[in-house]
C-alpha cells in the first residue's frame, strides 16, 4: 500500500495557518514582539552561569522543583498550586488538553490569536465573543455563552493583546461565580498595568492565573512560564506535562531573575515612563489614532491602511506588528522601545504617512 498523506490528516486543523514570525537582518528596530528592550544585565547573567552546577549532558528537574519553590516564594501560592512551562505556549495548551478537548472554549476578541489556534490543537471549539466600543471584555456575553454553551473553558488576556486594556478585578470575580467554567486570566503583562486576580486565587478553585518571563522580566528567549491555580487543578495538569519540558539553564536562569527581581522592577517603570512619553507623542501626529495603553506596547491606526504602514516602516528599517482583525481593522501594535528606538520609530512613521499624505 502508498503512504496516503491526505487521509491521515486531521481535517480540522486545515484552518490553521502556520505560525511564521518575521526574521530581519541588522539595522532594523525590531518593535514587534512586546519584549524587554533592555540587554539583560550582566551582573545577572554573569551569576547565573556561576550557579550552574548540574552537567547539561544531564536530563533537567522534571519537577522543576527549585524554580517552583522561588515562585511560591515570589506568589505566595503554594507549591502544589503552581506549575512551570516552556512558556506560556505550553502551559495554554496543556489547560486546554485537559479541560478543553471536545468542549467549548470562550474567548473575548480580539486578543492573543494563539487561545483559538491551541484550542483547535487541542480539538476544542473555540467561541468568539466580541469585546465593547473601549475592547472591554464584556462579561454579561461571556458568561451567557458559558451557559448556552457549556463550556469548558473562558481565557481572557488582562492586560489584553493587543488592545493593551485591562479586565476589572471584580468583573472577573463576577464571571467566577456566574460561569461553572474555568476561567483562565492571561496576565503576561500584569508587571505594565492593572491589577492582578492572585487575591481570587484562594477563593475560586476554578481560576487559573497565567504568567511569564518573557516581558518584565527578559527572559523570552529561554521561553519559561508559569501557572497558578487551584492544587487539585496543577494535579491534573501534570498528568499530560512532558517530563522534561523546562531545560536546566532556563530553570536556572529565572530562578536568578527571580533572587533579582528589584532591577527588573526598575526596568519595567522605564518601559512605563517611554510609554508614556511615546503616546503622548504620537497623539501629535496627524490623523493618527492612538489607544490607551495599561502595556509594554501601544494599538494605533492611521487615515492609511494598516499593511501600508507596516511595509511602510520595514522599508525604512522599523519592525512592529501589524494586528489587522475584525474589531480591529487596520490597526498596528508597536513595542516601547529604547528612546532611540521610540525616536527612530516616530520620525519614520511620520515620514510614512506624509510620503502618503
């Protein structure tokens, strides 16, 4: 018998398209992935490889069980509550693996397009529900889609990507108590704006709390996320966690980011003070539409379509996202860069728009 490709494909997953991430050479501000444009200190850096005793041609903690304990530490939250990931990625997949599979997943959009796409990876049907007029997750919809729908599941992103607004406390608490669902609460970008859900955490043995080192922290390139949740929720999670998921460096290195956290704290207030700033000075722009941000990056649209600017500003050595969505129609997401690089990224997009003008 021939090898039959097609007929042993998953055909739902035809609708996913493959995630490509642009690569660009030197020269270009890279202002597209809402990471640390700081370098990574040194010093830091310099004491993680000092403590790094175990032989990398040995397998990591699978248990991750150092890393776990700085976090509870950190959180507050119990060991048991806590699990660690290959970033958040995995951690969002594995939720939906368990929870998920063969349910319904309730997602307020626009937001982190990858909740859809693990949610189809882990054969569960995704539910949009739109956001309001200010991309306010609107809690009345979602928590009547739990019910119509019985679902599984809810994911909201606070603060939101790529909206870079924020879900009230309280409306989250609300939706806890109206929906029989797990409501998992994306807080990657907690450390720029708005106010953690940890205080539920007690509570509501239905929430679960998603955080990263790739932001505030810097570490996006050793890819290491956390969950926090209910014990006999983590329970169930480990029973699908690959057993080596988290590599030694990567568990070291957070844990020092961690022993270290009051210098990333002072990087993250210099993120907010260029945010500021660099709001304030796109608002002068002509015919620009800039969104208030509780983030590390800014939505904006211009009276131009969104590729246009986008492959405008590539052109003169400036990479930032282009977010175009239903909700957000032309609309663009730049990253809080260093000042030269919020400089560079303003006096080209200023050149763009009146070449076009």
């Amino acid at each position: 018998m021939s090898f039959n490709l097609q007929g042993i494909l998953r055909r739902d997953l035809n609708v996913i398209v493959p995630y490509k991430a642009p690569r660009v050479g030197e020269g270009v501000v890279k202002l597209d992935a809402n990471e640390n444009p700081f370098e990574f200190p040194e010093d830091i850096i310099k004491e993680t490889w000092e403590r790094l005793k175990y032989s990398l041609t040995r397998y990591p903690d699978p248990m991750a069980t150092e890393l776990i304990a700085a976090l509870s530490e950190y959180t507050g939250v119990p060991e048991e509550g806590i699990m660690a990931g290959n970033g958040s990625d995995e951690l969002i997949l594995n939720i939906l693996l368990v929870f998920g599979n063969g349910g319904h997943v309730i997602i307020p959009t626009p937001t982190f397009s990858m909740y859809r796409i693990h949610s189809l990876i882990a054969g569960a049907k995704p539910v949009e529900v739109p956001r309001g007029a200010k991309f306010e997750a609107d809690i009345s919809a979602v928590a009547g889609a739990c019910k119509r729908y019985q679902a599984r599941a809810v994911i909201i992103c606070s603060p939101n990507n790529p909206t870079a607004n924020t879900t009230p406390v309280e409306d989250v608490r609300r939706l806890l108590e109206e929906s029989g669902a797990l409501i998992v609460v994306d807080e990657a970008y907690i450390d720029f704006g708005g106010e953690s859900c940890l205080k539920l955490l007690n509570s509501y043995p239905n929430l679960v709390i998603l955080r990263t080192f790739s932001k505030a922290f810097g570490l996006a390139g050793l890819r290491v996320g956390y969950l926090l949740g209910a014990p006999e929720v983590v329970k169930e999670l480990y029973r699908i966690k690959q057993p080596f998921n988290l590599n030694i460096f990567s568990q070291l290195a957070a844990r020092t980011a961690l022993s270290n956290n009051g210098e990333f704290k002072l990087m993250a207030d210099k993120i907010l003070v260029m945010r500021d700033k660099l709001v304030e000075e796109m608002s002068r722009i002509k015919d620009v539409t800039v969104f208030p941000s509780e983030a590390n990056f800014i939505l904006f649209r211009t009276q131009l379509k969104g590729k246009e600017v986008f492959e405008g500003l590539l052109k003169k050595g400036v990479l930032i996202r282009n977010v175009h969505a239903p909700g957000i129609e032309d609309c663009l997401r730049v990253t809080v860069g260093r000042e030269s690089e919020n400089k560079f990224f303003l006096d080209s997009l200023q050149a763009v728009l009146n070449r076009n003008a």
